[in-house]
C-alpha cells in the first residue's frame, strides 16, 4: 500500500506545475484564509419569512413536509402530531441537544422520547439542525452527541427542528457561520448536507423511497421571535 501511496504521489507530483513550492504553498494557505464566494443564486435571498416560503417549497418538491410554528414549545405537540397522522408509534429517539431536552415534553402527553444514538428498533428520529439552506431546501446537520449522525439515516422517518434564524439564503453564508464558530482549520468530524427523503432513481428511472435513508422527511420551523 505504502508503494502504491509513493507512485501515486510522485506522479502527481511530476504533474504539478514547476516553479517555487514555497510561493504555491503561500497561495493555497491564502485561499485558504480567505475563500472567496462563486456565483449565488438569487433565488434565496431575501427576508426570513421570503426564505421560510423557498425552503418549503424546495423541501416538498422532492417528497419532504414542513410546518412552520411561531412558539418552540408547541414542537412537542407538532412531533405528535405528525406520528399520528402518518400513523407512526409515539415514540422518538433523540440525541442530548440541550434545544431539545428543555423542550415541554409533557405537553406531548403519551409520547416516549428516547436518548442516545439511533437503534435499528427506532421508527423515528428528532434532531435539531445547525442550519438550513433556502436555495435548495437542505438541512445541515453536524455530527457529535447533540446530535448523532444515525440518526439521520437509520429510522423510517426523520423530524428536523430548524430554527428560522439559521435559515441560510445560500450554502456560502451556512458555511461562514460554520468557520466562524469553530475557528480556523478546525471542522466537526462529519457535515451532513440532507435534501429531503432517501430516494434513487437508478431502476428505470423510477423514483424509489427509500434508498439508504429515511423513508420520510419532516422539518419543523420555529419563526424568530
């Protein structure tokens, strides 16, 4: 493996421009510090309830629900309502978010909230998200105990709390926030880009739900108060 690792490197190397290694190295640490934006869409910019309206109705175009609440206490409430309605057991599994734990559950009267990562009994899952992203109604999620990352593929379904504070216009400002937070060079161990259900359409180009993921995709938005 260790030959293979020098023969590729090396061909990559003869492959590279000539010239001082040291000005290359200066220029990619520039970019690097300062990275510039391409080309935005328009499509997500504006206000925050125009942002709310662009995340729905990307969401729902491919086969994701969103409701929009102006209270974080009626999620409880919300969450119990969608597994009813979709005819679901009233239980979730959640990871240790502070956002969620304070939540007033009993309102949810007979709901069972779990804790922890994501079994392969869990039917459905709640997760708070880092950001939203409008232009293409995606959700970015952030892995770590807060919110473990099995829980966004291992359950039928999926509820994502979305505060509409970190509802992005585009990926660019999503990303900022995310340097800003944690600091130069420094990352979270996993970022989960999630643009509605698991689906694919790799048979017949018939779309099949689900793939590799939640059969289901449901965003709960908390307007800024």
């Amino acid at each position: 493996m260790d030959n293979a690792r020098a023969r590729i490197m090396a061909r990559i190397k003869r492959s590279a421009p000539k010239g001082d290694e040291a000005v290359r190295i200066a220029a990619v640490e520039e970019r690097l510090q300062h990275p510039q934006h391409n080309l935005v869409p328009e499509r997500g910019q504006g206000d925050e309830a125009h942002r709310i309206a662009v995340f729905k109705r990307m969401l729902e175009t491919v086969g994701g629900t969103v409701e929009v609440l102006d209270d974080v206490n009626d999620v409880p409430a919300s969450v119990a309502a969608y597994l009813r309605n979709t005819n679901r057991p009233a239980e979730i599994r959640r990871g240790s978010d502070e956002r969620l734990a304070i939540l007033p559950w009993h309102r949810a009267q007979t709901l069972e909230v779990k804790e922890g990562r994501a079994e392969d009994a869990d039917t459905t899952s709640l997760t708070h998200a880092f950001a939203g992203v409008a232009e293409s109604g995606t959700i970015v999620q952030l892995s770590g105990p807060e919110n473990p990352t099995t829980l966004n593929f291992l359950p039928e379904a999926h509820i994502v709390l979305l505060e509409a504070k970190d509802l992005h216009a585009s990926y660019e400002e999503g990303w900022a926030r995310l340097r800003a937070i944690y600091g130069p060079g420094q990352m979270p161990r996993t970022i989960n880009m999630i643009s509605g259900p698991s689906r694919t359409a790799d048979i017949e180009q018939t779309i099949v739900r689900p793939a590799h993921g939640p059969k289901d995709m449901h965003v709960i938005i908390v307007r800024s108060q």
